[in-house]
C-alpha cells in the first residue's frame, strides 16, 4: 500500500494536486462554518463569504493581469456568466433551500451525484473518457465517501417521509454545480484565469442577493442587529472559498474534468477526519474503511 500511494504521489500532476488541495481547504473552510452557522442562516453566510471573496479577488486579479478587461469573445463571456449565474447563484439557492428541507445527512448523500454529473457531462460535450484503472478507482472513491456518509441504523416510529420537492432541489443544485464548471471547462484552458473566477463570482452575486432578500421576507423577521462574527468569516471565507475556489478552477483547467470531480470528492473525507482531529468528534469502525477505501481509490485515479 505504501508503495502504490508513493508511486502515485510520483505520477500526480498539477491539475490532480490541485483538486486534492482544493478538498482539503474547502474541508477545513466547512469546519468553520459549522461555526458561523450558529450566529447566520445558509443564505445570510454564502452572501457574506461571496462578497468577501469578490473583494479579495480584485488585488488578485489586478496583481496577475492588470486593468484591462479580460479578451474574450461573445460565447467565452456567455459561458462564463451563466457559468456562474447557474454553477453559484442558482445552484447555491436550491441547494440551501434543500438543505433546509432534508437535513444534513441527506443532503450530504446527494453530494455523492456531483462526479457522476460531471463524467458524464464531460463524455458528452468534452468528449472525454476514463482508463480503467480510473474507473475502477472512481468506484473505490464513491464506496469510500458513501460509508463516510453512512448512519447507523435506528428503528424510528413515525419517521417523516422524504420531502420530494427538497430531493429535486438537492439534485438540481448539484447538477447545475456540475455543469457551471464543464461550461467554463475549455475557457479555462486558454483564458485569463484569475479573470474568469471573478466574473463567474460576479454574475453569482445578483442572484444570491435576491434570494437573500426573498428568504428574509418569507422568514418575516426583522434583519439582524448583532453584528456578524467577522474573523471567523474572513478566516471561513479566505480558506474555504477564496483559496478552496482558485485550487478548484486550477484543478479543472490543469486535469479532465473528469478526474478532477473524483479527486473532490475526497472533501467528505477530509472534513471527517478534520472534524475528529480539531472538533474531536468520534470516528467510527466504518467511516474509517470509508477513509481508506477513498485514498486507495485515489491512489489509482493518480497511477
């Protein structure tokens, strides 16, 4: 197993570094959040950690390409903002609206559809394949992130049935996910990469706010007077989005879209393990052969 995991470590590229990092950052940005969402709703935390980001991303992208607009064509600049109307605003929208409909735990399953949806959409219009080591790797991952999502029975009487509007929402947002970056997949490439994050952020903004503002009427509450817990949010929002998004977009622009999708979802196994090292929460017989089936998957998606 050593041997296997250096030899991968060996053949792994910048793209599959990239998204392997980008798990890891998005995982400890979550652990922070599971923070901040004591003091802010889901819709409330994703518009404050998007503008922080949006902000963060001007001396970025001022430092790598200067004041001029980025040179792309009409269907590049259509690509890229429906990439992020639909990849963030929308998709974030349905997802936090699922989420308040099914749960965590759900929800969490759901995510399991993100790789699935990109392989396929990447088959169709990237026209991409995946070897059979990667394949069978890809089986090992998904085996792995499903028993890292995986609960114990518990005979409950009564239990509530499954909202079918929250399910179609979950699966929506996560499919809109997927397609918002094989859009942008080819502009990446060849674009101004700090550029294309940006605006992708940009046009994601106005949807959210609306929702934003639709959320709080439909609450019927007065807006908060406490003042957001900003340190937590700055530190949530620079390595959970900020850092975790740049690490995401460079996975895909450097590997398939493919192989990337698969090397992200070892997220759930870093919050895992994270959550147990820094919130100290129990880790369990299954979930740890969930951890081990997840990196020996990973090990051959890299040989």
């Amino acid at each position: 197993m050593a041997q296997a995991t250096r030899l991968a470590v060996s053949n792994m590229g910048l793209g599959e570094g990239l998204s392997l990092a980008s798990a890891a950052t998005w995982a400890l940005g979550v652990i922070i959040y599971r923070r901040l969402g004591e003091s802010l709703n889901p819709i409330e935390l994703n518009v404050y950690k998007n503008l922080i980001v949006a902000l963060l991303m001007v001396p970025t992208v001022l430092l790598a390409h200067g004041w001029g607009l980025p040179q792309l064509d009409a269907w590049q600049w259509c690509w890229v903002i429906a990439s992020g109307v639909l990849g963030i605003g929308v998709a974030d929208t349905c997802y936090f609206h699922a989420l308040n409909r099914l749960g965590a735990g759900r929800i969490g399953i759901l995510g399991n559809l993100f790789s699935p949806f990109v392989i396929t959409l990447s088959f169709v219009f990237l026209d991409e394949r995946l070897s059979l080591l990667q394949g069978a790797g890809f089986a090992l991952v998904m085996m792995g992130v499903v028993l890292v999502h995986r609960r114990a029975r518990r005979p409950v009487e009564g239990t509530a049935p499954i909202p079918w509007s929250g399910l179609l929402l979950g699966v929506l947002a996560i499919f809109l996910n997927a397609a918002g970056v094989v859009m942008i997949k080819r502009v990446l490439e060849d674009g101004p990469f700090f550029w294309i994050a940006q605006l992708r952020l940009l046009a994601a903004l106005l949807p959210m706010a609306i929702a934003w503002h639709w959320f709080a009427r439909w609450r019927k509450s007065p807006p908060r007077g406490v003042a957001p817990p900003w340190g937590l949010l700055l530190l949530g929002a620079f390595l959970g989005q900020y850092l975790a998004m740049l690490l995401w977009l460079g996975g895909y622009r450097y590997t398939d879209a493919s192989v990337a999708s698969v090397l992200n979802e070892t997220a759930s196994v870093f919050i895992l393990l994270f959550a147990w090292w820094l919130l100290r929460e129990p880790l369990e017989r299954a979930k740890l052969l969930g951890v081990t089936l997840t990196f020996a998957g990973v090990s051959l998606m890299l040989m």
